[in-house]
C-alpha cells in the first residue's frame, strides 16, 4: 500500500511541479539553445530535474511520516526503519548536493573535471551515511568481504555511483529518453526487491524505486517529444546517481553472483554507449567529455527513425534487457533465458537492419543521380 502511495504521490507533484520548474527556468535564464551538435531545433527551458527531485523528496517524505503515525502504512514489516535509517538520510543529502550541482552546470555550465569532483563528493557523502558497496559476489558461492579492506570499499562505491551518474547523463539526448530509461530501470529494480525479502536495506530501495519511478512518468508528460521543458544535467545527473545509490542498497549487498551484472544488463543499452562513446573520442584524440552526435540514439535518427521512433526503440531494447537481467537472477529454466535472448536479437535486427538497407539504397540511387547530372553536364545535353 505504502509503495502506491509513494508513487502516486511522486507522479501528482510531478505533473504539478513541472510547469513551476519550466516558468523557473526561463526566469532564470536556463534556456537550451539550438546547436549544431543537438536535436532540438527550438529553445527549451532546462532544470525539469528540480520537479523530479522535489517530487522523490517530498514522496518519501509523505510516507516517512504516515508509516510513523499509521499501521496501515507501516507495513511490510521494517518499513518503519527503513524510511527513518540514517542510508535514506544519506541519500536525500547526497542527491540533494548532485541536483545542485546539475542545477549550476545547467546555468553555468561548469567543467567536465569539476562536475566529476562534485559526483565524486556526493559518492563520498553516500559512503559516510553507510551507503556503500560491501561485498562482491563470485563464481563457486565465493564473496569477497570488503569491510576488510574500506578504501577498496570507499573507491568501488565512488567509481560505481559516478559511472551510472554519467551514463544516465550522456544517454539523455532525445526528448524523454533519460526519463523512460530511468522509469524502466526502477521498476526492475523494484520487482527485483520485491522477490528478495524484506530486509530494511531493500524496502528502503523499493520505497525509493517506486518514489523516483512515479516522478519520472509525471515529468514525461511534458518531456516525451516533442518536449517542453528538459531536465537537463540537475534531473540526469539526479537520476543516474540515485539509481546507482538505489541499485547498492537494493542489489549489491545481496551475495549472489549474479547481483553485480543484475543493473549492469537492465542498463547495458545506456552503458555501451558511454563505453563507446569513450573509445570513439580516445581513438580521435579528443578529450572523454567532448560532445558529438554518434551515440546510439542518433545513429538511430541517421538511419531513418524519427524521434519518437528512436526513443521508443530504445525502451523496447531496455525493457527486453531488463527482462533478461531478471530471468537470469530469478530463473532457473535455461529455455525461457535462451527464447529471450532469441526475441532480443530478433527485435534488434528488426528496429535496425530494415532501416540500414534502405538507407543504403537511398545513397546509391542519389549517387547514381548525381553521376548522370555530372555526364549530361559533360555532353551539354544541360
């Protein structure tokens, strides 16, 4: 009950929150202008991650506060504990200081090196709080324990929640693609919890999941092409640092092998993309941060998708990967994993090769036209 509560409550100030956030913007001064290197042909008010921060805080906030006063929302048991630990505190402060940050960088567009400083502070701040990577499951039932060893500790828990900051961040090019993802990724990570126990580290991420979930359907309703207010670096750098928070109290410090690889998967589209988004700028000498328009979603639009195609793709592939993940850790019959597989790579080759063909046949037919045009040209026949 408390988790419909939680969401229904984060949807609501979403959609009412939201407009607030895009009258803010403009006030502010925080506009996305048209670029040769970006989408969006109009000016877009940015800053639409401060309606879905405030919607996530003030959620767990309402639900904190009925699970103390009522035993109808204190339930499952745990509840109680989970929505008063000094984790979610450390949550709530540290994506509180990430929003801040995405909110300057949006206004004043702060260094690459000083935006990874900052999401390295708010991983800190989430480690002072407990929130941090203990254990690491391995083949053969092994677990390495890092309370043993807390720098190991402190600098896993640092690297993990900064990469899934900055994948969330670079995958948000096409209107409502960060949202959608996101909404996907915490609804996987909320049945995940839901088929684990009860323990208050995954009511906690349950709470939390259903929370950021509501507010990122809330938002899309502004933000699925075509967008009227983006959320900019304060609601992408929010929503990859607190899914990363989310997947260490929800996922990692369970010891089972597949834990590490569960959101690894569910987010594998968003993570090859920086992965290769990396390696294209390392091969042409330019530095990780310089921007370009060869992610994923614009190969997408180059082979003949609209927007709304591209985005829309994307999901099906996230919501196929997410299904994956989720087979592999919860079932046991190979048959269904091997028919999952089979459906994703069937899906993929379908939403792009289709595509590719034709485009190809397009460039050899205006290739063959330009090389008429040149001969009659050559026999004044023009």
């Amino acid at each position: 009950m408390i988790y419909i509560l939680v969401f229904v409550v984060a949807l609501a100030l979403s959609l009412l929150m939201t407009p607030a956030a895009r009258r803010a913007a403009v006030w502010l001064g925080a506009v996305d202008m048209p670029h040769d290197r970006k989408v969006h042909e109009n000016p877009t008010p940015t800053l639409g991650g401060l309606a879905i921060f405030l919607a996530v805080v003030i959620a767990l906030l309402v639900a904190k506060i009925l699970a103390s006063t009522s035993a109808a929302f204190a339930r499952p048991l745990g509840m109680v504990d989970a929505l008063s630990s000094a984790q979610l505190l450390g949550i709530i402060l540290a994506s509180t200081f990430i929003v801040l940050l995405g909110a300057l960088d949006d206004m004043r567009h702060l260094s690459p090196w000083m935006k990874l400083a900052g999401q390295a502070m708010g991983a800190l701040i989430l480690v002072s709080f407990g929130v941090e990577i203990t254990t690491i499951a391995l083949p053969r039932g092994n677990v390495i324990d890092l309370t043993a060893s807390p720098v190991l500790s402190i600098l896993l828990t640092v690297a993990w929640t900064v990469a899934f900051t900055n994948i969330i961040n670079l995958i948000d090019g096409l209107d409502g693609l960060a949202a959608g993802i996101s909404f996907i990724t915490v609804v996987a990570f909320f049945f995940y919890g839901s088929r684990v126990g009860a323990d208050p580290n995954t009511l906690q991420a349950m709470v939390i999941s259903a929370a950021v979930g509501g507010a990122c359907l809330g938002f899309l309703r502004y933000n699925f092409n075509p967008a009227s207010i983006f959320m900019g670096d304060s609601g992408a750098q929010f929503l990859g640092f607190v899914i990363g928070a989310i997947s260490i109290q929800g996922i990692l410090k369970r010891t089972a092998v597949a834990t590490m690889f569960t959101p690894i998967i569910i987010l594998a589209v968003p993570i090859a993309d920086t992965g290769l988004a990396i390696l294209r700028r390392a091969r042409k000498g330019k530095p990780f941060h310089h921007a370009d328009k060869e992610h994923i979603h614009h190969r997408l639009l180059y082979i003949g998708h609209s927007q709304r195609q591209a985005v829309l793709i994307i999901y099906l592939w996230t919501a196929l990967l997410t299904g994956i993940a989720l087979s592999l850790e919860f079932l046991a019959s190979k048959t269904v994993i091997l028919i999952l597989l089979g459906v994703g790579v069937a899906v993929f080759l379908a939403t792009t090769l289709p595509r590719i063909v034709a485009g190809s046949r397009e460039l050899e037919e205006s290739e063959e036209e330009e090389l008429w045009g040149e001969e009659e040209e050559e026999t004044g026949e023009f």
